[in-house]
C-alpha cells in the first residue's frame, strides 16, 4: 500500500468512529457511517464495499433511525408528554449540545443534550399542564426514551462498522 492509500483508509475509519461518536450528540450517525462507506466505495472503484454491502448498510441507516424516533416518541407518550413537548425536547437538546459542547472537552455536549431536551419538555408541560408532578413524570420519559434511543442506534452503527470493516478486511 502506498502512503496515500494508507491515509485514506486512515481518514476512512476516523469519519466511521466518528459517525458513531456522533450519536451521542444526536447526530445522525449511521447516515455519516453509510456516506463515509458510500464513498470509500466509490474512491476504491467498489472493489471492497459493493452495492449490496451499501444496500445493506442503507436498510441499517433507516432502521436505525427510526427505530430511535419510534422509542424516543413511544417513552414520552407512555410517560404523558405531548407530540407537541417530544419536538421541543429535541429542539432543545440539540441547542443544549450545542451550548455545553465547548465544555468538559467536549463531552459537555452528552449533557447539554439530555438538559436541553429535559427542560425543553419541561417548560412545554408545565405550560401546558400547571402541574409539577406529571410534568416531571412526562420530561423523565422523554430523557430515558433519548437515553434508550441512543443506545439502539448506537449498536446499529457498531453493526454497519463491523459489515463495513468486514469487507475492506476481507
């Protein structure tokens, strides 16, 4: 292998790492992993990654995604929070990842995202329902269902790494 052949499958398995990394901040990682693929592919005249690898990785991306949509959306709802207080609390944590990412290096951004979402519903219940308790029991809901949703996509892209790796190692 050449150097140049070297630093791109360098580059290539930094930018996968960091599309899994990139959940945690509620990135969509698996679409990063399947571009990042997507590429490699293209750059390597699909010699190692072929189209029913990218395929397969696509179906993963989309299953990925929704399925943290799905238990994010579901945890809220079944804790009493409104659709209305779901999309605040994932506006607001991606502006509280956004705020706290120069913190902690960088790892402020996890927590920004959880409090950001957290006290997005919060504000969103409170207005809406006067009530503390259910308001609490709502934004809690949304927190595990982000928590619970992140921990699902992130072994759908640890799946898409190992296919991946897989067939450039192979």
């Amino acid at each position: 292998m050449t150097p140049l052949e070297i630093g791109g499958l360098t580059l290539f398995i930094l930018v996968l790492l960091f599309g899994a990394f990139s959940i945690l901040f509620g990135l969509p990682g698996t679409v990063i992993i399947l571009i990042d693929a997507s590429l490699y592919g293209a750059f390597t005249g699909f010699e190692k990654i072929g189209f029913k690898i990218l395929l397969t990785l696509l179906i993963l991306s989309i299953l990925a995604e929704l399925t943290d949509f799905a238990v994010g959306m579901t945890s809220a709802v079944n804790f009493g929070a409104s659709r209305k207080a779901f999309w605040v609390s994932v506006i607001g944590g991606l502006i509280g990842a956004a705020l706290l990412a120069p913190f902690w290096l960088g790892l402020g951004a996890i927590a920004g995202g959880f409090l950001g979402g957290f006290v997005g519903i919060l504000i969103v219940e409170l207005l809406n329902r006067n009530r503390l308790k259910p308001t609490l029991r709502a934004a809690w809901g949304a927190l595990l269902g982000r928590a619970a949703g992140m921990f699902v996509k992130g072994f759908f892209a640890l799946i898409m790494i190992i296919i991946t790796l897989t067939s450039v190692y192979s």
